[in-house]
C-alpha cells in the first residue's frame, strides 16, 4: 500500500511516477509472495499479476491515454496482490478516474462540448468511410492517474 500512495504523491505533484518506485516494487512484491507462499505458487501468483497490470493498461499507453509510469504502478499492485486484485484494481481505477474526468468536464462548463466531440468521434467509427475525427483533448488539463489507482487500490483491498 504505501509502495502505490508514494507513487500516487510523486504522480500528483510531478505528473511522473519514477522508475526507481516501480522496479523495485515488483521485485519486493515478488520476494513477499515467494516469502509467504513459497517459490512456484508466490512467483506465479506474482508474475501473473504483473503480466496482468502489464496486459491491462498497455493499449491504453500505446494510444497514449496514460502514461508507462501508470502501467508500472499497476504492476506493482499485480506484484503484490495477484492476478485477480490487479484485474478489479484496473476496473476500479478506470471507473474513479471516469468519475472524476466526467466532474472535472462539467466543473469547467466543457460538458456540451465534450459530448458533441465524444459523439462525432464515435459516429466517425461507426460509420464506414468517415474519416476519423479523434476528440480533441485539453492538453493544459492533465490528470494524475496514479492517484486513481491509489485510490482503487484502497477500495478494492478494503471491499475484498
């Protein structure tokens, strides 16, 4: 826990989770699961959920909708608390930071705007020959993921 709350302060202030939190995270959370149920079952339990937090996050990064920092950091919460933890933790994440993109666009008067655009984009999807039209994005509005996954993480240990 404290690993993912340190990387969700560096988040919130840097807009970077560092690499020397998240390597070595997985590692700890690697030795932890082997320490508590030995080597084949905690190694296992442990790379699945990395391989989880990685499987889960990496289309989101390659569109370039979050950042590799975010990436790891779920893999460190895969590291520690297994495949399945890792699968709830994404949702959990997604939907907080759904929840609070949704508040930021209404608070900043940008809800009728974003619909439209959300709305041509999807019609340029579905309709075969339009050329697409991405939404366009505020790129002076950044969100902290990190602190979303921070925050699913508490919720999904405190629910489990």
């Amino acid at each position: 826990m404290g690993l993912v709350l340190l990387g969700a302060v560096f988040d919130a202030f840097t807009q970077k989770i560092p690499n020397w939190l998240s390597f070595p995270g997985m590692l700890i959370g690697i030795i932890a699961n082997i320490l508590f149920s030995g080597f084949f079952v905690g190694a296992s339990h442990a790379l699945l959920g990395i391989g989880t937090g990685f499987l889960l996050f990496l289309p989101i990064y390659i569109f370039k909708h979050m950042g590799a920092g975010d990436v790891k950091l779920l893999m460190v919460v895969g590291a520690f608390l297994g495949a399945s933890i890792c699968f709830h933790t994404a949702l959990a994440a997604i939907l907080i930071g759904g929840l609070y993109a949704l508040f930021d666009v209404i608070s900043v008067g940008r809800l009728k705007y974003f619909t439209y655009a959300m709305y041509r984009f999807f019609r340029s999807v579905a309709i075969p020959g339009l050329v697409r039209e991405p939404p366009k994005l505020d790129e002076q509005r950044k969100f902290s993921f990190g602190v979303s996954i921070a925050a699913a993480t508490i919720l999904v240990i405190y629910l489990d």
